[in-house]
C-alpha cells in the first residue's frame, strides 16, 4: 500500500521504528491541501504539501501510530489510490481557524472534500 507522508514519516529512521518493512519510492506533491502545524501537523483544505511516497504492507502499524483507532488521525484514500493521514485539527491544537466543508463528524468531511475537490498526489520525477 502506497502513503504520501509529509511529516515525522519522512524520516527514514521514524518510518523504520514504526514499521518492519517499507520503501520510499518517490517524492511526492499532495494537491488539494496544505499542511499546518499543531501538536502534530496535519492538513487543511487548499494548497499543496510536499512530501514523500512510502510503501508498506504494515498499514496496521501506521494506522496504530496515527492514532487512527482514537480519532487523532482518519486514513483517507486520495483520487489517485494513494493513502493519506489527516490529523483533526481540534485534537491536535492546530492555532490558525479551520474549517472542512460540512456539520457531520470529522472523517465524512474530510473524504467528501477529497472527492469533491479531486485531491490527488503528483510524484516528481
């Protein structure tokens, strides 16, 4: 499975502590939303946000580092296939105002954005 990282993942020794097997294979450009600082980063609508392709079977073990199971992050999958962890800007204490389109919980609004919106990841060649 192929996941644009753009934060502490990008460190090929992090990413090596969290998971047993993974291969970056590329740089990459998250289109549709820009990364924002909190107690972790996370994303927001609009923008772009450089980062990185890793690839892992041990989705589970990301999933378990994100926080996925307590709503820290949502894994959300982008146009392209490609997965993606977006952080809920109320947990992470993100200071500048955010706002994801929509009244229903966090995750619906962020995947509806990401289809209205054709969210997709471009790699550098």
């Amino acid at each position: 499975m192929r996941v644009f990282v753009y934060g502490t993942l990008t460190d090929p020794d992090r990413a090596g502590a969290v998971v047993e097997q993974f291969e970056f294979v590329g740089e990459a450009t998250l289109v549709g939303l820009h990364r924002v600082e909190g107690r972790y980063p996370t994303l927001v609508p609009g923008g772009e946000t450089e980062g990185r392709l890793l690839e892992t079977s041990d989705i589970h073990a990301l999933d378990n580092y994100e926080g996925v199971s307590h709503g820290l992050y949502c894994r959300v999958q982008v146009q392209d296939g490609i997965n993606v962890y977006v952080g809920d800007p109320a947990k992470l204490n993100v200071e500048e105002p955010i706002s994801w389109p929509g009244n229903d919980a966090f995750e619906s609004r962020v995947r509806r954005f990401i289809e209205e919106q054709n969210v997709h990841v471009r790699t550098t060649k």
